[in-house]
C-alpha cells in the first residue's frame, strides 16, 4: 500500500515503528484518518511520540511480534463474525491460497515442536566464502503444494524467442478444495498452526495484558470486512530480528484472511527509510539482486548460461514468466551493442556471487583480511552493527573511501575512535589509507528519489555545491570512467565484461561537464529503457519489452517513468483536486506502470463489482477494468473467464485470480517457496532472550546466522549477567548515526546528549537518579550515557517472570558538535536468514549507575 | 487593514516532532543555545525548555503515566507568542519599538528596541527573551515577513500533521469549534479553548485546543495586564506625592527664618 492510502483507513495499527517518530511526514495520514474517525492502535514496547496520539497503545516485549500477530490470527479464525461473513469467505477461497492442498510430507511445527520438516545441518557451498552464517538449514522440498506428477521435461530449446523454453517449465496446477474442509488445505494446515496462539499464551509471550490484547484484536475485526478496511504500518523494528520476513509474512497472512489486501486503506506498510532506500533496492545497491527484483547472477545456483539462468529463475505462469525480457533488455542495457543472440547477450560477463555479500558477512570478512578495499558512500559502518568489530574490520583494509557531508565517525576511525583513544590501537599501526571525499546535498543536483510508496519524484538542483563537493553520480560516473580506461586493452576474459560496459552519461551541459558531474536524464533514460534501433524512442512501458535484444532496459519495473525524451513523468506535480476520490495519479509516477495499490482487482468481488460503495477503487465496466487507480490486471480480461490450459504468463491466470506476479495468481497465506526459514509464521525468540520459549522447545529460529569471531560473543539464555532487554531506536531530532544531524546546531540543541531509557521501577532498583550516568553492557561491550527516567517505560511480567526494558537511541558517536557512545557498541553480528538483516531490537543487556 | 490572523494550534494532534522550532529557527535564522553545545535536560523530550529570544517556537512535553500505567497520556503543545489583542509588552515599550500590525500581530521592531527588557517582564505568557546576537529583545512576529508576501509562517509550513494552523481568526475559530464538536462526539470531553474569546487579554490571535488545565501546559488560567495595576499604583503615586510633599513642607518650615 502506500502512505495516503492510510486516510481511508478505518483503523490504522503501527507495529514495529514508532511512525510519528521517524515517519512524522508520513504520519499526517494517518492522523487525517484519525479526524475523519478512524481507530489508531499502537503495538509497541514504549509509550512513544506514536503511542501519545494513539486510541490504544499495547505493549508488547521487544522480540515477540509474532505471538501477538498469530494471536490475532487466531482470534479472526475463530470469531463468529469471520465464520458467519460470506465477504471474508469470498475473498479467502477466491483471493488466497487457502483451497490448495499441501503434500504429505509436510510437517509443521505443531508437529515438530518448532521446526518444520527439512530442517538439516548447514554445510558452506563453496570453500572461497565461509562466510554466510547460518547455523542449520531447510531443504524446502517437503514444503511443496500437491500437485499431480510432472510429465517428463523435454529439453527446452535456447531462444530468443524464450517462449518454448518459459512453456516447458510448466507443471500441473495444484489440487484445490474450496469447501476448505480437506486437512491437508492451506487453510486448515494454518488454523491448526495458530491454534495455541490463544489471548492466555499471547499475554504470556508478550506481557500484553489479555484485555488490551482482546480491545486490539475486537478493533481490527471490527474494522474489517466489505465496507471497512484496516492497515498495518511497520518499520525496521519488524525487520530487525533473526525472524523479521516472518513477521511480515504473518501480517500479511492475517490481512489476507480480513481481506485487507488490494483495496483502499488497506494492507501492509512498509515503511522505508527516507529519502531513496526503496529506490535503492529497485535499482538495486543489494549484492543478490539485479535491477527489478531479478536474481543476480550466482556461482551457487544453476546458472551456468543464459539459458540455465532463465529456466532456474523464471515461472511460467503469472507476470513472471516474462523474465526473458525483462532479462535480455538488461544485458542490452550493460553490454549494448556487443550482447548479441550469439553470445548470450554477454551474459557470461557478468559477475557472479557466491554466497552472502551482504553488510555482515563482509565486514567479518573484512576481519579475516580478505576484503582490500571499501567504498563507503552514504554509510558510516564505524558506529555501525557491533562497532568495535567493524572498526577492526575497517583497520585490515587497504584503503578505504569516504564521501560524505562531514567528517564520519567512518572517516575518522583510526585517528578518533575508542580503540584509539583508550591507547589499544595506535593510529601509526593502522595501515589503511584513508581518502575522503566532500559530498554534494540533494538540492545541488538534478535527479530522483523513490520513496516508500514506490514513487519517484525529481529533484531539481538549486544551487552549486561548494568547493570540491561532487554529486555521487560524479562519482560513479568518473569511477566507472577511469575504470573503463584501466581494462581497456587487457586481454583477460574476466574483463570483457568492463570494456564492453555501456557508459555514455557525460552531461552535455558544457558547465556541467567541466566539472565533469553526468547527466541524470541519461542515466533516466537508460533505466527507463528505449528501442536499441532508435535510442530516441523511448519504451512507453515494460509490456513493450522483447526477449530478442530489439529493446534496452536496465530495470523494466520503471520503465515507463520517462516515455519520451521531453515527458519525464517523475517530475509532475499535479494534484488531484480537494476532496476528489483519486490515486493523485498526476503527482510524480509510481512503479509499476504508475500504480499505486497493487494487486488491486482485489478491490473489486468476484464478478469485478466494487466490494462496496465506500470502498470503491477498480472495477469491471463491462468492457475492461477501470477505477481510480491504474488496474494491476490484464485490461480486458473479463472477471469470470477461465486460465487457459496450457498457457504462460498472464493467460494462465483466470479473471479472478487477482495476485497476478504469482503462479497461481491468490495470495499466500501459506509460502511454499522462496523463504528460507518456514512457510508460516512461528514465534521464537530473540537469539538473546530472557525466558525459554514459551511455544515451542526449540529456542530461536533453527535456520538463524551468526557468525562467530572475537569480539561477537553472545549472551546464554537466563545469563544474570544481563537480565535486560535492550531495544534501539532513532528519535525524531536525530537522523540514523548522526552522520548529517549531529553537526547541526539547530538539532543538536533538541537532543544535546546520548541517554539511555529506563522505568523508575528499573532506576530505583539500580539506584539510578534522572540524567545519573549509567554504564550499559552486553557480552560486546560496554558504554556511558546519561539515564532519562521515564515512566514510558513499563515492566513486563514474560511468563511470570518481571522483565525491564532498557530503550536507546542509535545516533551518536565521536565526531560532530554532540558527540556520545555508539549504542551499537553492544550489539552483536547475528542475523536473519533470508536477509542477513541483524537483531538491533532485541537483545540482552545490563545497566549500573557509572 | 488587512484581516486579523494568527494561529490556532491543536495539541490533540501535535506529535512533538519539532519541526516548527526548527523551521522557525531556520527561517529567522535564530542561533542555537551554546552553539548547540547543550546537556540532557531530564525533562522529558525538552531540551530547549521555555520560549526566548532564540526560542520563537518551543514544543512542552509533559507525561502523565499513573504508577500501574492502567492511565497514561503523554501531552505535546508547540507553544509560540500569543499576539495579544490587548498586549502587555506593547503596553510598556517605552520606545515605541513594539506595534501592532496591519494583520493584528504584534511585532518587535529590532532596530527601535533599545534592550530595556520592560517588555519581558510584562508578558504574562513569558514569551520574550533577549536575543544575544542583537541585544535587543524578540520574540515570534508570526513571520511577518513571510505575510507580507502571502505565505503562511514557517513553523505552520512545517508542521506535518496540522497541529498548527494558520489563517484569519474568523476561519481559524470556526476550525477550533468544528473540531471540538468532533472531539466530543468521540468522548474526548475534556478538550476546550485556551484563548479564543475576547475575556482573555481581548482574545488571543495564537489560541490553542488544550485537554487540561492551562497550568499542566504552564499556561497562566487568568493572565493579566502590567496596566491593571495602574489603578492601584495611580493612587499609591498620589499618595506617595502628597507624602513627599508634606514632608518638604515640614522639612524646610523653619528653613526661611532660621540663621544660617
């Protein structure tokens, strides 16, 4: 969904973000929905900036967001409302994957005690990288949909045209039952999942109260159905856990049971970081994807050709089966008129990884001295994620880069660091060249942002940067430039791949090209894509795309933003007019295709008539869909008419079949493929965690990765050295490690001082006085900070034990006009096994007066 | 004259982000206490704590939690000068440097003030302060010059969830009215006006929607003019002259026939 949506929200719950804390701009919708009567729920640890204009706030320990969502599930699945109301089975059996029928083999964790079947040791791919952490893992075979038996395949021919190749993936459908009665029915396999996730167990996982669980669980119910709908907003508190994609992913389940998916003032937000960190996973700086949420390349999959990598990555019914072109438009984009039919559109040029490159492993790479260099643009690893053990990482480089707007703490590591300063580091020992580059701000350049509504809006540059500063696009252009010359003439096969790079962004503005900045709209252009023949005719949208290399496009889910050399469609600004019922489809363009809700022929019933008047968004006119949103559906494809046998793409979806990027085009509630952790959602606790597992005996996620070198050690579980939960934040005043709002006086004058939160109980029980410094440990660390006393917050009672949290905001460190320890001194390189994200929201800790 | 404006702030609706205060700051280009060199206040999310001549805009945060939590509310207002109809500063500024403009505001005028701090201590609201890069004393002016262009004041620019609104009093007080009707129908009855009517000072051209009493915000429940002693102080003046007169009578009575 997307922000606005939220004002036509009946009841809006913000788990997981403190929304009017970090999102305050954002957070004007759902506070317009609050004025026009809506009900605003806030499920947090803290009584917070959100929490104050909330009707409810329910507090829930840090690290069990799952046993409070399951627990709704379970509510919604046994209420008589849900039971009785013939919208919530209409769009279940219909909308959802609730009628498949899953294989025999599958065992749950109802089954298992916690683990589901395939669980096996974990064992690394390849010996040049040891690196990914996990601590077991699934085979996800057993996880399967029933199916009949898949004839045998016939050796697909190599395209283009890829249409033979995609047509033989194709398997037998699954089996259905739409009476939902059959027990091995998703529907019936998730009923019985939820089944102990009663209010009793969720108070006792989570210490919220079973009455404010129930007033919670009454609301959204009663806020859900034909004409009303609710929406979910979160952030980075339901991402960082060893189990955050699970935790969405049960969201997810419960708003497709209420039907809260597709439709206006539904679904599920997710709130990006600001500025372009969804831009920035679409054309993506993510190691395993490529442009458009492709699988990159990987020496660890079968991907040996072009060929292999279409038949491992594509799926032949659904929008996906349309991978061969969004694939082969890429590599034209890349390699340009040297991809050719011939040799596989370079795609041997391209990198490959092998294995997880992501922040965490890398930097424990970087530990193990097998990283040379770092680029470091727009980060500041120094007071990152376990800081002392980046900081060491850093010290083992050859060289590092930093540009930035100030002097980071990054920057600065081996001059100004707490190893430096407490003298077990010299500076002259530290043998990593440091260069550091001055950075231009946003409003000094031309370009765009994508923000959390998938939409791109351009920025226009106002002034010169001073001095030396350059745009980050400068300094990719004249990186990639300098790079381009260096391999030039050699003769490896490894650098075909660079001298065959498409790189023509030089701006031809003669002021902006003397200081040598690119031109954005070229590099629009390029994203957008354009017919190879006629690079001035752009591509008007990703259905023009062709698997023969006649068409370039480096990222097909934003092609479209800039059909024509003189219309591009991010910088409008053109408001619907007050009170009109609309998407703003005028203001900026939103991936894909400028719509704003996906899958929004969920929005219409059945025959493709608006569920009901109030919650009217797409429909069926007779002819073809229309409404206030661009459909997400094939235009003219009438409501009730069949799949084709047989068929790919789009037309092996039926009209009712509304999810049309899945092969079986429904929702899932339950996902028999691509997590590596469950097809459903299970509570376990924090890799550190104050009590055993109340629901199952296995303790954590069994799939979690750690990796463990000096430094990294973590806290057993009822270690009494470290009773406390801690919880990380960001505040309002203050903007991630401080990097930009820590040399700010303005802001700096608002939040002057690193502290840490803790209830009165807490303060009193360690005899700690308001703004007393205090000492915070975990097995990594130790750090100072101010305590702030604050009623906010509260004791937990976790089954039956008293349990405090101890909250701390993550934005200092030692450079800037307010400097204080890293909170993330104590956090520990742990992380989740789908996204190697870390577990900065829940972990074990102790306080002391210093 | 143009119409009266001002601000009414609903601080049912503020949710403390501060972004008024910094873009007032911002856009008055008002310095930052100690350079920003500041220490933890304790108090709450507060750090900047009262309106000054630096401080035009400043947001209160006052936490209500009973000992169990069973009732909790953490209260925000974004406080600013009131703009008094009947203003105390203006009354006392003894050279003239305070004034009501063509909007209705109340205005310092830098370059007349001559720093004799009068004013300050006649705002019954305690929104004035000596801006120590000037010297002079100052306060909000409602961005007077941004009106004077047609644009609304920085601070309701930024506010991102409405709390500050900005318009003519006639449009701002049917606002204030519209909105109490719909906190009442929701339960919320302890909500009221602080400020909207003529009993307070003539009526104040900033007012505010409140949920307690003015005194939990620091608000003063019956604010006053410095000129409602005048009454008092007249007839203490003559009475005092009548005093020093009689007394130089008796005094110098036998002066004239007295040897020197």
């Amino acid at each position: 969904m997307y922000p606005r949506s939220m004002v036509d929200s009946d009841c809006v719950v913000i788990q997981g973000s403190n929304m009017a804390e970090c999102h305050p701009v954002a957070f004007r919708w759902p506070m317009q929905a609050k004025l026009k009567g809506a009900k605003l729920i806030h499920v947090d640890p803290r009584f917070t900036r959100t929490s104050a204009v909330a009707d409810i706030h329910a507090p829930i320990r840090a690290g069990s967001d799952v046993a409070f969502l399951g627990g709704l599930v379970n509510y919604v699945l046994q209420s008589e409302r849900w039971k009785r109301d013939a919208f919530f089975r209409e769009f279940v059996v219909n909308y959802t994957n609730a009628a498949t029928i899953v294989g025999d083999e599958f065992k749950d964790t109802e089954d298992l005690d916690g683990v589901f079947s395939g669980l096996m040791r974990y064992a690394p791919s390849v010996k040049e990288w040891p690196l990914d952490g996990f601590v077991g893992q699934y085979d996800t075979r057993t996880w399967q949909y029933a199916a009949a038996p898949a004839g045998p395949r016939a050796t697909p021919p190599a395209g283009p045209p890829f249409d033979p190749l995609v047509r033989s993936l194709l398997t037998p459908p699954p089996r259905r039952d739409e009476t939902l009665q059959q027990p091995r029915t998703v529907f019936q396999i998730v009923k019985r999942h939820f089944s102990r996730y009663t209010p009793e167990m969720v108070e006792r996982v989570t210490g919220c109260p079973k009455e404010t669980f129930l007033k919670v669980a009454e609301t959204i119910l009663a806020n859900s159905g034909r004409d009303r709908t609710t929406s979910f907003a979160y952030a980075v508190a339901w991402t960082q856990h060893t189990n955050g994609p699970q935790t969405i992913g049960c969201c997810a389940l419960l708003q497709l049971l209420l039907g809260n998916i597709g439709r206006p003032g539904a679904g599920v937000m997710a709130l990006r970081g600001h500025a372009s960190i969804q831009g920035s996973t679409d054309v993506p700086t993510l190691y395993h994807s490529i442009h458009g949420y492709m699988n990159h390349p990987s020496a660890l999959k079968r991907h040996d050709s072009l060929r292999d990598w279409l038949l491992t990555e594509t799926t032949p019914r659904g929008y996906w089966a349309n991978t061969p072109k969004f694939m082969v438009s890429y590599l034209k984009s890349m390699y340009g008129a040297a991809a050719t039919k011939e040799n596989d559109f370079g795609y041997d040029w391209h990198p490959r990884i092998i294995g997880d490159h992501s922040h965490l492993p890398m930097f424990v790479a970087m530990n193990e001295g097998r990283v040379k260099g770092l680029l470091c643009i727009g980060q500041n690893p120094a007071t990152s994620l376990n800081a002392s053990v980046e900081r060491k990482g850093l010290a083992r480089l050859e060289w590092l880069v930093v540009k930035d707007n100030w002097l980071t703490e990054t920057a600065t590591f081996w001059q100004n660091s707490p190893e430096i300063k407490s003298g077990q580091l010299r500076s002259q020992d530290i043998r990593t060249e440091v260069f550091f580059f001055p950075a231009a701000q946003v409003a000094e350049y031309d370009g765009s942002f994508t923000n959390t509504q998938r939409m791109l809006q351009w920025h226009f540059k106002a002034a010169n940067p001073p001095g030396d500063c350059r745009t980050d696009l400068w300094f990719t252009h004249q990186l990639a430039r300098r790079l381009k010359q260096m391999y030039a003439h050699s003769t490896l096969p490894r650098d075909e791949g660079f001298k065959h790079l498409v790189w023509e962004y030089d701006s031809d503005d003669p002021h902006e090209r003397e200081r040598g900045e690119p031109d954005a709209h070229k590099i629009l252009k390029e994203i957008n894509g354009y017919y190879t023949d006629q690079p001035d005719r752009h591509l008007a949208g990703f259905g023009d795309l062709k698997d023969d290399g006649s068409t370039t496009c480096a990222s097909w889910i934003y092609c479209g933003v800039f059909p024509a050399p003189d219309r591009n469609l991010a910088a409008r600004k053109q408001a619907d007019p007050p009170g009109a019922p609309g998407a703003q489809l005028d203001w900026g363009w939103a991936w894909p295709a400028n719509r704003r809700i996906l899958y929004n022929r969920a929005s219409a019933d059945r025959e493709g008539r608006p569920w009901s008047e109030r919650k009217k968004w797409v429909w069926w006119d007779g002819a073809k869909w229309t409404g206030y949103d661009v459909p997400d559906f094939a235009p003219t494809k009438a409501p009730l008419s069949k799949a084709a046998p047989d068929a790919i793409g789009l037309d092996a979806l039926s009209g009712t079949e509304p999810f049309i990027m899945k092969a079986d085009g429904v929702g899932w509630l339950y996902v028999p493929g691509g997590l590596a952790d469950g097809p459903l959602p299970a509570h376990y606790e924090p890799v550190e965690s104050p009590v055993p597992n109340p629901l199952y005996r296995q303790q954590s996620s069994p799939v979690l990765k750690y990796w463990k070198l000096d430094g990294n050690a973590l806290a057993p579980l009822g270690d009494q050295r470290f009773p406390h939960i801690m919880t990380t934040y960001r505040l309002t005043e203050h903007y991630l490690s401080g990097a930009m709002s820590r040399w700010s006086p303005w802001l700096t004058e608002l939040q002057p001082e690193f502290f840490v939160e803790i209830s009165p109980e807490l303060a009193a029980e360690k005899g700690i006085g308001n703004t007393d410094w205090i000492a915070v440990s975990t097995p990594r660390g130790r750090i100072r900070a101010k305590a702030l006393v604050t009623r906010r917050m509260r004791v937990f009672t976790i089954d039956g034990r008293t349990v405090h949290h101890v909250g701390m905001p993550f934005h200092w460190g030692y450079q800037g006009l307010s400097t204080g320890d890293a909170a993330n001194e104590l956090t520990a390189l742990v992380g989740d096994p789908n996204v190697s994200i870390h577990e900065g929201k829940a972990f074990m800790c102790n306080v002391e007066k210093a | 004259m143009a119409e009266p404006m001002g601000f009414f702030t609903d601080t049912t609706v503020c949710i403390g982000c501060k972004a008024c205060e910094v873009a007032c700051k911002e856009w008055n280009q008002l310095p930052a206490t100690n350079g920003g060199h500041g220490t933890l206040s304790g108090d709450s999310y507060d750090n900047t704590r009262q309106l000054d001549g630096i401080h035009w805009r400043h947001v209160k945060f006052i936490e209500q939690f009973s000992p169990d939590r069973s009732q909790g509310r953490w209260l925000m207002m974004s406080d600013v000068c009131k703009h008094c109809v009947r203003a105390g500063c203006l009354e006392v500024c003894p050279t003239g440097a305070i004034i009501r403009t063509e909007f209705d505001t109340v205005v310092i005028q830098s370059d007349m003030c001559n720093g004799c701090r009068d004013c300050i201590g006649a705002c019954p609201f305690g929104v004035i302060g000596v801006n120590p890069v000037s010297g002079t004393a100052q306060k909000c002016t409602l961005c007077y010059d941004r009106m004077k262009v047609g644009l609304e004041p920085a601070c309701a620019k930024a506010c991102p969830t409405k709390s500050i609104n900005f318009g003519t009093i006639v449009d701002l007080k049917k606002m204030a009215q519209a909105r109490m009707g719909q906190l009442q129908q929701t339960g919320e009855t302890r909500a009221y006006l602080y400020g909207d009517d003529e009993s307070m000072l003539g009526g104040l051209n900033s007012f505010y929607l409140l949920v307690d009493k003015p005194q939990v915000y620091g608000l003063p429940p019956d604010p006053q003019l410095p000129s409602r002693n005048l009454k008092a102080s007249a007839v203490w003046s003559v009475v005092g002259a009548v005093v020093v007169g009689l007394m130089s009578v008796f005094s110098f009575r036998n002066r004239g026939g007295g040897d020197v």
